[in-house]
C-alpha cells in the first residue's frame, strides 16, 4: 500500500486548456518523484476540454493524479476546499491551472520545511507573458520571514506550501462566496497562526501565467465586486490581528493595491453614481483603517487619492487622476526642506485635508518631475567670436525655488532613467559647476516657474545633454530636457575664423536635447582617433551583447 505523499498539489480548473496540459507536465515532472506527490485536480464544471484533459491524465497516473468533476461554482475556492477534504499530503500546494512549476519546487520547499520546521514555505514567484508578480520578499532564502516586518503582505496568493496539520488544525477553508481574493483569508490567517514561515528565494519554484485573452479571474471582476471583497478580507484581518503596527503592515496592501486599483485611470470615465459608490465604499474603509502609519507609509500618489475618496472629493480625485493620464501631474510646492504635491485638493477648505497627505515622505518622484519639465525656447546669441546657448524651461515647482539650475552636462544619464527622464542623485554627488546666468520667473498660471539660462559654449568638441538641477524636499534631481516636436536652433558657427566650431542643438533618440559641438576641419590624426574609438565602442557592443 502507498504511504502517505510528501506533498498534495490542489488545482482548481476551470476551462485553462491548454495552459492545463503544461501545468500538469510540470507536476508529474517534479523531481520530488511521483511516490511523494499527490494531485488532486478539481473540475469546476469546464466547458472546454479540460475536464477531459484532467481524466486523460489521471488514466497515466492513477497512483498520483486524482480527478474529481463538479458543477460550476464560479470560483476557484469551492473546488479548492473540496480538495482539501481529501488531500492526504503532510504538505499542501496550491496552483493555478495555466500556470507551471520549475522542476526542482516542490523538492527544494518540502526540503526547506523539513529543515526548519516551517509552517508555511513561500517559492519564489515570477510572472510570464506581462504578469506582474511582486519581487520584494524573494532577495535571498529566509527560514523565518515575519508578517508584519516583510514584504509578505504584498504576496497573500496562496501559492505556497502549507504544512497541513496546520490547515486542519484551525480547519482553514476558503470563502466561497467572495468573487476575487478568496485565497487571502486563507493565506493571511495560516501566516498568522505559523510558527514559521520560510522563504525559498534562490530557485524560480512558480511561473504565474497571464493568458493571451487575459481572462484569468483577477482581470475580469467589476469594480464593486472587488471592493466588497476587499472589504471583507480587511475586516477579517482587523479580527485576526489586533489594531497598531501590525495591522497596519498587512492592510497598508489593501489600501496600496486593491482600493489603489479601484481609483486608477479608468476611473474618470466611470457614471458618475458609481465613481460616489466607489468614494464611499473607500471611505468607510478609510475611516476604520486609514491610519496616520498607513498613510505616512504610501506613496503621495495613491495616498491623496485614497484621502480624496475618503473626502467624498469625487471632482477633485477625477481631476487628479486626469491629469496624470495626460501626463502633465502635480506641481510641486517647495517650503524649505519640505515639498507638497499639489493636487487638486490641496489646502482647499472644501476637501479639508491635512497638509500631510500631500507631503513627499522620504520618496522619489523622478517622473511627475520630468513629466512636469517643458522646453518653452531655445536659440543661439553670438557676439564676435564667443557663442551662447539660451532656453526657457518651465520646471513643475513653486515656492522655495532658489537654487535651480540649467547644465550642459556630458555622458548619458544612467540606462535606470530612461522611463522617467529623471533620476534621484545619491548624496555627495558632484554636480556640474554653474555656467553663465540663471533668471527665475514665476510662470504666468502660477503653478510652476520658468528658468531662463544663458550658457556661453566653450571651444571644445563634445555632446552635452541639457539638464534640470534642483532640490526637492532634500534630495538633489537631475532631469533630461526633452525635445521632441519642438524646433530647435539651426546650427550656428563661431570662434576664430582660422579654426571654426560647428554648434548644434539636437533631439536625440531618448527625445532629450543634446548640444553637440565640434572644431569643423579637425587635425586629420584626430579624426583618426575618433574613428578607432567610435569602432572599439562598437565591437564592446556586440561582445557585450554576445
């Protein structure tokens, strides 16, 4: 007679052909061996040809593979706890049925609660075809990870190993009726009541599959479904786990993503009664929950919407997140070494909110800065033999404005500022020294102020970016101008007549603007020595690539 399995890997199914079929490859590939693994594989009424898939299957293995067949729940909690009341395992595993495992998971987890006596084992999770998969709790192996000090609550699905004396000695079952989240009641309760819990961060254990149509369930379910079922799971939190830090660190998820995700870009366009509906639902929640530590702890986008939702400021958060779907965001109000965005709301009696709520605490903000930074005019001055390089920037600040700069700056920004144009300087970095003259003035909206520069252009042949320098609540920025469909300067040459530069203002493929000056007859050896290095950047290229 067969022994007990090392492990029961539960799949709920409902119509993942033909994400099935390499799901199941996957589990009877484990190099944990089929004599220590238990499938249990529950149909929920398929349409397709997964319940066909799932009985081909278990006519292989029948010593591991077990099918049972159902009608349609609507969910995947049904069927789990279904095969739960069967699972024999000492451990169980949960999977979805279009996902897959690394071959080594199951052995390397049941070896790492074996060894350190884990309740709960978290593989490391990876997402395919564009699905997003948070990676904070998976920097390095830990035999005892905390709920409350890591960043587990950001990672609640439950596709973890589970020791089941553990599930069945405080009878932990899914809630059927919730149409999104039902795996986090149960993950967030096992996490509370482990003894331990241990992290696997040193092998890939699950591939999380966003299908083509993305019709998996956390892609498909309307907007008050989600946030009743985030309610729920925020209440049963608020029961396991009692107010004050700890609390705070599991429900600051649920304000950062669930109800984050319910005031996202769509949200504008959204009927009116829905987009009350939706503020009020947010409120009620932020009024339990929302603590000052919550607050304090998220970033200041999602943090005035959630204040504006609580606010009943429906105008205002339509407001604030329109203008960040069109890309021009808050400005910034700067007061020392503080700075405020300021979104709609913002010291507005009507709204009533705390000045907190807008600060920046401690976060970058490279992109709402770049996004902000508009090139308003350019050109050249020349007087005799000397050149100057002039522009009008527009720079999304106000207040304390003292200090901001525009440089001529060489090398290209890190390959980590592309996406935001912007980058946050580590401090004690040099910054280029001062050149020319710098006038601010308030812009004529008062919401930002433009920065009038002349740069005098030095003799020498280089390409130069054109930066942005401020201070923004303590922190030095450094922003790439962009220049894409404006007109730039047609090139001028100056210096002495016997050796002329050639000066260009130029658009780069970044869509940042670029001076790039050059002696026009250089010495033929230099012209040499820039054809050889140009060629040595090159082959480092394709070695590199290779």
């Amino acid at each position: 007679m067969r022994s007990a399995p090392d492990v029961t890997v539960v799949i709920a199914v409902y119509n993942t052909m033909p994400y099935l079929t390499e799901c199941l490859n996957s589990l009877l590939g484990q190099s944990i061996g089929r004599e220590r693994l238990e499938i249990v594989a529950v149909d929920d009424g398929s349409t397709d040809d997964s319940g066909a898939e799932l009985d081909r299957f278990a006519a292989l293995y029948p010593d591991t593979v077990k099918v049972l067949h159902q009608a349609n729940s609507g969910g995947p909690a049904a069927p789990s706890n279904r095969a739960l009341d069967v699972a024999t395992g000492r451990y169980v595993y949960f999977i979805g049925s279009d996902d897959y495992l690394g071959e080594q998971a199951l052995e390397r987890m049941v070896k790492y609660g074996d060894t350190h006596g884990s309740d709960v084992v978290v593989g490391k999770m990876v997402g395919t075809n564009g699905r997003y998969v948070h990676q904070a709790l998976y920097k390095k192996n830990d035999p005892d990870v905390s709920l409350y000090d890591s960043a587990l609550p950001f990672t609640l699905a439950n596709t973890k190993l589970f020791r089941r004396d553990l599930v069945e000695k405080y009878k932990l079952r899914f809630p059927e009726h919730l149409p999104v989240g039902s795996d986090q009641p149960f993950t967030i309760e096992a996490c509370v009541r482990a003894a331990k819990i241990s992290v696997v961060a040193d092998y890939t254990c699950y591939y999380a599959v966003k299908r083509g149509d993305a019709s998996n369930i956390t892609y498909r379910a309307d907007h008050l479904a989600r946030l009743r079922a985030t309610a729920e799971i925020m209440d049963f939190t608020a029961g396991l786990v009692e107010a004050g830090p700890q609390r705070d660190a599991v429900l600051r998820r649920h304000f950062t993503w669930e109800l984050a995700k319910l005031v996202q870009d769509d949200f504008p366009a959204l009927g009116r009664e829905l987009r009350r509906e939706i503020c009020a639902g947010i409120a009620q929640l932020a009024d339990r929950y929302f603590t000052d530590g919550i607050r304090d702890a998220m970033d200041v986008k999602r943090r005035v919407r959630i204040a504006l939702a609580q606010a009943g400021a429906i105008d205002e958060l339509t407001e604030a997140i329109t203008s960040e779907t069109n890309r021009t965001g808050p400005s910034f109000l700067l007061e020392g070494d503080r700075a405020y965005a300021r979104y709609p709301g913002f010291r507005a009696a009507r709204t009533g909110l705390a000045d907190r709520v807008f600060e920046l605490l401690g976060e970058s903000v490279p992109g709402p800065l770049a996004q902000g930074t508009e090139l308003l005019a350019s050109a050249w001055e020349q007087q005799g033999e000397a050149l100057t390089y002039t522009a009008s920037v527009r720079v999304p600040v106000v207040g304390d404005v003292d200090g901001i700069v525009l440089g001529l700056v060489r090398g290209a920004m890190p390959k980590s500022a592309d996406k935001s144009g912007a980058r946050r300087l580590k401090p004690g970095h040099r910054l280029p020294a001062p050149r020319g003259e710098m006038t601010l003035t308030p812009a004529e909206d008062g919401s930002a102020t433009v920065l009038h520069a002349r740069m005098p252009l030095e003799l020498v042949t280089a390409r130069q970016g054109v930066r942005v320098y401020l201070r923004v609540a303590g922190s030095t920025y450094e922003i790439a101008v962009r220049g894409e469909g404006l007109p730039m300067p047609l090139a001028r040459l100056w210096g002495p007549e016997t050796d002329p530069y050639r000066a260009s203002a130029l658009v780069n493929p970044k869509g940042r603007v670029v001076v790039d000056t050059a002696q026009l007859h250089p010495p033929k050896r230099t012209v040499v020595r820039r054809a050889l290095g140009a060629a040595v950047r090159r082959l480092k290229s394709r070695l590199k690539r290779k």
